[in-house]
C-alpha cells in the first residue's frame, strides 16, 4: 500500500499530468459553449424546457399549441403533428433491408439466420415501446435541438481524452525506472519486478480519477445549459428524441427499456471500462516493449488498425461481427450504444460483449507479458 | 552538410517509420475522399467520366463559340433519353413522354404538388429509371449536368449586365466581390471542371495536414529526448563545436519536414492520378457560380497552391516537434505537450490554408489566408531561432 501510495504521489507531482486534463477540461468547455452555449441557444432551449413540462405529446394539448403566436409553441407542436406517426407503420424488416441494399451487406446461411432472427426481436421492441406509450414521451424535438447528437458527441471526445490520461498515467509509471537510469537497482530483485504491478495499478486507478474528472466537469457544464429536470425519465425510443442520420429516419430503438438518464449512466459505465481496457492493454504492451513512446505509438495505431479493420472484410458472414466485436469500433459506435444502428451488431449487450472478449484477451496478455518481463534479462 | 545528412538518417528509424508506414495506409483508406472507390460531391459516379467526355469534346472551356455543338449534343441525347421512356406504360398513363417532364414530374412529386393518378407508383417508377436502369440512369445524369450548363447561361453567361443590375439591392458585397462577380458573369466562357475534383482536394487538405503532423512529431520527437535522457545534451553544450550541433539538428529536422511533405504530396498525387483529376489540369477552377474565386486559377495552379502551403506546414509541424523534443524532459511529457501543439498548428493551418483565394461576399481576404500560413509558419521559425540563439550562450550548469 505504501508503495501504491508513493507511485500516486509520482504521478501527481508531475505538472504536465495536471496540464493536460485541464487544456482537455478547457476544449471541452470551448465545444459545449459552441454546441449550446450561445446565448440563442440557451434562450430557445429554457423556453422549449417550459413548453415540455407543460405540455405533452397528446392530441388536445398539440392543438391548442398549433395556431400558438410563439413560435417555438408552434414548431413543438409541428414537430409532434410531423412525426407522431413515425412508429405506425414502422417494420425493421424492411430497414435491416433497405440497410443492406445501401451497404451491400448481403449474408447468407446461418448468418443470414442470425441477422433475420435479431431484427424479429427488435420488431417486437417496437411493438412492445408501442404497446407501453414509450413511443410518445416529451423530449426537445430531435432534429431541431439534437440534444442526444451533441451530447455523445462530446462523450465520444471525452473518451479519446479519457484513453490518452489512461495511457498517460499507465506508462508515465511503469517507464518511470528506465528514464530516471534507475532500473538496474529496482529491477535487480524480484520485489522490485514485483512492484511494476503495483505501478499498473495506481496507473490505472489514477487514469480513473482523471477521466473521472473530464467526463464529470465536461458533463457538467453540457447540463448546466440544458435543462433537464423532468425529462431524465423520457424513454430514449420516443419519436421526439430521434434524430436524422443520413438516409435514416426512424426513432431510436433500444434493445432493452431504456429511460435518457439510465442510457446516459450505461455510457458512462461504458467508457469507464473502455478507458480501464486501454489502460490494461497499454500495461501489458509495455511489459514487452519497455519504451513508453513505443507502446503509445503502437497502442495508437493499433487502435487506428482495429478501426479500419471492419471496412476491410468484406464478406458478410460472421467475421463481420467477430472484427465489428473490437474497442475502437465500440467507441465509433458511442450515440449509438444499446441501440439499433449497425447490422452486424444488432443484438443486445454488443458493447458489453465486446468488452468481455477483449478483457479476457487484454488479461491474457498481460500474464504473458508478467511472465515475460519476470525472466527478462536487464 | 555531413552532420546534417547523419541527422536525417538518425531520425528516420526502422520501428517508428514501419508503424507509420501501416498507420499512413489505414488513414488514407478510412478519412481520405480521394481513397474511396469513386468521386464524392457528385450526383452520380458517371459524372466526373462525363465531365471528361466534355473536356475531351470541347477543352478546358465551353465558349460561346461552342454553344450550339453543345448544344446539338444534349438535343440528341434528349431524344435518346425520351426514346428509352417511351414504352414505359406507367409514364405514358401519366402524359411524361420526355425529359423535361420527367424532371417537371420529379420535382412535382418530391414538393407533394402535381395531380398525377398513382404517386406512389409513378414515384417508384421515376425513381427507377433515375437511379436503377442501366440505360436511363447515366443518360439522366449526364443530362442534369448539361442542363446545368444551360440554366447558368440562361442566367448569368455570356450577358453584358452591370455591376448594378446585378447588385441592386446588395449592401453585404464588397465592392471588390461585386466586381469580381460582374466579370464572371459576363464570361465569354465557362470551365468544363467538375466540383468534385476540387472539394476533394479542399476537404482532403486538413486531413494531410494532421497526418504529415503526425509523421514529423512521432520521427523528430523520440530522437530529441532520447538524447537528453541518454545524456548526450551536456557533452554537446561543453563545446562550441557541440552547441553548433544544435543549429544543424533544427535544420535537419525542417529538411525532414519538407522530406515529409513531399512524400505525402506524391501518395495523394498517385491518388488523384489514379482517379483521372489530372485530366482537368488546365480547366479554370470555377466550374459555376456558387464558388467563385478571387483569381482564374487553373486546376494545376490551385494545386500548386495546396502543395506550397502543404510543405510549409509540414516544415513548421517538424520546427514545431524539434522544439518540443528540446523542451521535454520524457517521452510521456513530450507525447502530452505534442497533443495540444499539433492540433493547435494543424487548426490553425486547416483554417487558413483552406480554399485558397475563395472569393467570400462580405470579406477581402484573398490573400490573407495564405499570409496567415505563411506568418504561423514564421513564428515557429522564430521561436526556434530564438531557442537556437539561447543555446550559444547557455550555461551548462
């Protein structure tokens, strides 16, 4: 524990690990200002606060807003007129084929089975978000506030900071002894072999606390322009929070119930672990490398590789979901976590999956790399 | 020159040139337009071909000469287009029996107007000859863009309206835009280029700038601090002949840079070879009126001007990781201090070297972007200069 403590203090003593989360805290405040901070912004989005609460989504309260003189009342209740339908006629058959006709995403065999069979399960989620009014919350009209779009934005942006302080804290420590030319003491003896664990640990858990604090400060700032009182309980699949995206336009349909503030703490959780992934796997890296500008740079283009890989296989079989299964697609898909988005991911639990698998394989590597560092000859 | 050459070949090591090698690949394919299979900005991926076609017909540019042989083309292919629709019977249930109607249609079914008997059927049946026949398809896309052609000498070529007469309600425009808009309009001719192959090249140009940030930080950055942590910093400082090492190392680095730079800008001329833009090289820029710049450059002096401004980013990215290597006391530190740096200078570059000479209705700023460039360039020269400076009579302890 002493030792646990000590490497802390190393890590805390360094100016530039405190400079860095706080040009990072800085930028993020300067996107948020930019998103919806702007004084217009934060005027139409109080009053449109005001107009949600008072009003719902049904039929007697829309028509007395239609003919409203204001002219957010007005477009609230265009908005709900335009798109209050969305769910009657909704069949993710027919959008998992128009997908793949788009995509060129044309599986067969069990494959084929496997696709068919989860978008069966998602109809019954619309059928079940129909059935429970789900559909119909009262949230800031998607296309014109996209309060979602910008939110995950700025959590997908965290998250890259988030696995930078993690790599950052990791292997500032666990390279430590070689830059300070001190290595040859404390790698001398198996204890102090042993103590680059306890360098891993407090890594990891200090890179906790400085993504904790990017995400919660950024987080914080996003909401204290936006209000959300009473609208954290609103179901993610109504018809109000779904935004466009390119060609698509049908409301968000989680794979499980799903209220804005839980979908929002399930990212949260998310990212904590993507971030504690990284981290494992940086530490692993460099108990083989030893070099920490070497471990970042690989860890980088590695996670550049495990990007691109998905858009490399071209076959549509279940390699596709076994690449799709990877930390960098997991952090492209974030805004579209537990919901349905992409084909070869379109069953419950992906990003946890995703993270089980690589977990299990970052643990892996890292009793390899403990074994390898243990015997390793200075 | 002897030391410097060594320089060089010291930062160009195996490891770090083999990732970026692999990292340059998949960059390019995932965030680079010009990797993808065919042309972005384009209504269909017959367009730049067409372009070509026309280019090859009738030069970089279409006079006023050529107008009629012009338009003679578009009139037969017309016909070969109200040919291929005239049996289709949901058409003719509809009265659409040639090219103008179908687009009237179109139009009329996407705005909700029209009092057509089916609209879901004719809708689809539009859509299909539009999108999915092989033989309707090309040919309506082809003659969009004619038809493109036409409507901007309807509207604005080959007239002889004045400033005013344009201009007449207008007090955003500077009056050097007015003017330079005026002479547009009044343009005997008109550039045969498609958009596409200049928004490719305006929308790819930030992205090399990041990636030829990334080449020089990751190659300049290591070299730099391993030499303080190895210790080597204090045997140089003890010597007048070590301190002039310094000067060499920063020129080193710069020559890399623009060693760098022209790498890069030859992967992506290979890129656009491949994809026929050079067919356009000698077509004016300004293919119509929603983008108009301040000069008629051709294809090839804009490129030229992306290359410039390339390699002077790229010299600064290098200046830039030399004096951060210098300041860094450890890898991490210097990664940390490189993050915010690059991507300030790679902002900042994106920003500026954008568009180059875009003709902005209310600005004058036709060459205050490149200067901008130019400047931010200059002041990491200088900064290295001044640290170079400091090093002569630094004090070793």
């Amino acid at each position: 524990m002493r030792a646990f403590r000590f490497e802390l203090k190393k890590l805390l003593n360094d100016p530039l690990m405190w400079v860095l989360p706080a040009l990072f805290v800085g930028f993020d405040f300067f996107i948020v200002f930019h998103e919806v901070g702007m004084s217009d912004f934060r005027r139409d989005v109080k009053e449109m606060h005001g107009i949600i609460l008072e009003n719902d989504t049904t039929c007697e309260k829309i028509s007395v807003l239609t003919g409203s003189a204001n002219v957010l009342e007005a477009y609230y209740a265009g908005y709900v007129n335009g798109y209050s339908q969305s769910y009657d006629s909704l069949d993710m058959q027919d959008i998992k084929q128009m997908k793949e006709d788009t995509g060129s995403f044309h599986p067969s065999g069990s494959y084929k089975e496997f696709i068919d069979s989860n978008y069966d399960k998602l109809q019954m989620r619309v059928e079940e978000i129909k059935v429970s009014g789900d559909s119909a919350a009262a949230f800031y009209p998607g296309d014109g506030f996209a309060i979602h779009g910008k939110l995950y934005s700025l959590l997908k942006l965290c998250i890259i900071e988030m696995l930078i302080m993690m790599c950052f804290s990791v292997l500032y420590l666990m390279d430590f002894e070689r830059i300070n030319h001190t290595e040859d003491f404390v790698f001398s003896c198996e204890c102090g072999r042993e103590n680059m664990l306890t360098k891993l640990l407090a890594g990891l858990f200090l890179g906790h606390g400085y993504s904790a604090m990017i995400l919660l400060s950024s987080l914080l700032f996003f909401f204290s322009f936006v209000p959300m009182k009473g609208l954290w309980n609103t179901p993610v699949s109504s018809f109000m929070v779904m935004e466009h995206s390119g060609l698509w336009e049908y409301p968000f349909i989680t794979f499980v119930p799903l209220n804005f503030g839980q979908l929002l703490m399930l990212s949260i959780v998310t990212a904590t672990l993507l971030a504690l992934l990284i981290g494992l796997f940086a530490g692993a890296l460099q108990l083989f490398l030893h070099n920490s500008y070497i471990t970042m740079v690989s860890i980088s283009a590695g996670y550049f590789g495990l990007l691109a890989l998905p858009f490399a296989v071209r076959k549509a079989d279940w390699i596709k979901t076994i690449v799709a299964l990877n930390p960098a697609e997991l952090w492209a898909q974030c805004g579209r976590w537990f919901i349905e988005n992409y084909l070869a991911l379109s069953f419950a639990w992906s990003e946890w999956w995703t993270l089980g698998i690589w977990t299990v394989v970052g643990a892996v590597f890292l009793l390899v790399g403990w074994r390898y560092f243990r015997r390793k000859d200075f | 020159m002897r030391i410097i050459t060594k320089e060089i070949r010291k930062l160009f090591r195996i490891k770090p040139a083999a990732i970026l090698v692999i990292f340059t690949a998949v960059f390019i394919r995932l965030f680079l337009s010009i990797a993808g299979t065919g042309w972005n900005y384009v209504n269909s991926p017959s367009d730049v071909d067409f372009y070509r076609e026309l280019a090859a017909q009738f030069g970089p540019e279409l006079t006023t000469d050529e107008w009629d042989a012009f338009m003679a083309k578009r009139q037969s292919m017309i016909d070969e287009f109200n040919a291929a629709i005239s049996q289709d019977k949901i058409l003719q249930k509809n009265g659409i029996d040639t090219f103008d109607k179908c687009v009237e249609a179109r139009s009329a079914l996407v705005s909700g107007d029209g009092s057509y008997t089916n609209k879901d059927e004719l809708s689809d049946e539009i859509n299909r000859i539009i999108f999915y026949d092989s033989v309707t398809s090309p040919m309506y896309f082809k003659l969009q863009i004619m038809s493109e052609f036409v409507h901007f000498k309807g509207m604005t070529f080959w007239g002889s309206k004045t400033q005013d007469e344009i201009f007449k309600k207008d007090t955003v425009s500077s009056e050097q835009y007015k003017k330079r808009y005026t002479e547009l309009v009044n343009s005997n001719s008109v550039s045969l280029i498609p958009s596409a192959v200049t928004r490719t090249v305006d929308n790819d140009f930030s992205r090399m700038v990041i990636l030829s940030a990334v080449w020089c930080f990751i190659m300049i950055l290591p070299y730099q601090i391993g030499e303080r942590l190895k210790g080597v910093r204090e045997l140089q400082i003890s010597s007048k002949t070590g301190r002039s090492i310094f000067g060499k190392q920063a020129f080193a680095c710069a020559l890399t840079g623009l060693f760098t730079g022209g790498l890069l800008s030859a992967i992506y001329a290979v890129l656009l070879y491949r994809k026929g833009a050079f067919d356009f090289l000698d077509c004016v820029i300004i293919p119509n009126m929603r983008i108009i710049y301040w000069f008629d450059l051709t294809y090839r002096q804009y490129l030229l001007i992306y290359l410039a401004v390339f390699l002077i980013s790229s010299v600064a990215a290098a200046i830039l990781a030399y004096l951060v290597g210098r300041l860094s006391v450890n890898y991490i530190a210097g990664l940390g201090i490189s993050i915010p740096t690059a991507a300030g200078l790679c902002a900042a570059v994106s920003k500026f070297g954008y568009m180059p000479f875009y003709a902005h209705a209310a600005l004058i700023d036709s060459f205050v972007k490149i200067l901008l460039t130019v400047g931010l360039c200059a002041v990491c020269s200088a900064a290295a200069a001044v640290m170079l400076k400091k090093d002569k009579v630094r004090d070793i302890l």
